[in-house]
C-alpha cells in the first residue's frame, strides 16, 4: 500500500510538471519565435525606410557612404536575428532537455512504485488464500 501510494504521487507529481514546465516550454519557444520575428520586421522596415532617403542624396560619395551605413544596419540586424536564434535553440536544447527528463524520471519511478505495489499486494492475497486452504495440525 506504502509503494503504490508513492508511485501515485510520483504520477501526480509527474503529470504536474509536465502541464507546469513543458507547457510552458511549448508556449515560451513561441513566444521566442515570434519575438525573433518582430525584431526582424522592425529591422526590415528601418532598412527600407533608410533606402527611400537615398535618392535625396545628390553628392556621389555622399550616397555611397549612405548605402555603406544602411548595408552596415541591415547586416548587424541580421547578425542580431541569428544570436537570439542561436541563444534560443542554446536554452532550449539545454534547459527544456533536463525538465522533460525529470518528467520522464518521475513518470518512469511512479509506474514502477506502483507496478511493485500492486504485486505484493497481489502476492500477499495470495499467500493468505494459501495458508486459509492448509489442513490446521491437532495435536
């Protein structure tokens, strides 16, 4: 009785953190995308807003130098893009690894509990079948 009640609360505790962590996991890695998505199209309506100044730009090497600055602009965004990218795909690898396998441990461990549980209490009922059908010796 000991052991399926812990392999019952392990199972609940289990299924707590997956609806906790690895829910909010799912709705995190999203919410990143999306996140990564803004600064991107923020990044792309700031480069063409720069571009549509350069036709006012009459000196050449003014113009040049505009273009060189806008390149610059839209080259750091798209670096900045790949960085949260990268420090996403990091977090998540990382972190959300090491939640779903403290679920699967105690999801695995609460099965087990309860599996042993429920055969000794098996093997109990049986024994006491056994020793109620044995002859009792008068001496």
């Amino acid at each position: 009785m000991l052991l399926e009640s812990i392999g019952l609360t392990l199972l609940i505790i289990a299924a707590s953190w997956q609806f906790l962590f690895s829910g909010w996991w799912d709705k995190q890695a999203s919410e990143w995308q999306y996140s990564i998505q803004e600064e991107v199209n923020i990044s792309v309506l700031s480069t063409l807003g720069d571009l549509a100044t350069l036709p006012k730009e009459t000196d050449a090497d003014q113009l040049r130098e505009r273009a060189w600055e806008i390149r610059q602009d839209a080259y750091g965004a798209v670096a900045k893009a790949i960085s949260m990218r990268d420090d996403r795909k990091k977090a998540l690898k990382g972190q959300a690894s090491f939640f779903s396998k403290i679920w699967f441990w105690l999801f695995l461990l609460g099965s087990v509990l309860l599996c042993v549980g429920k055969y000794c209490q098996y093997l109990a009922a049986k024994l006491k079948v056994f020793s109620a059908n044995k002859p009792i010796k008068q001496d």
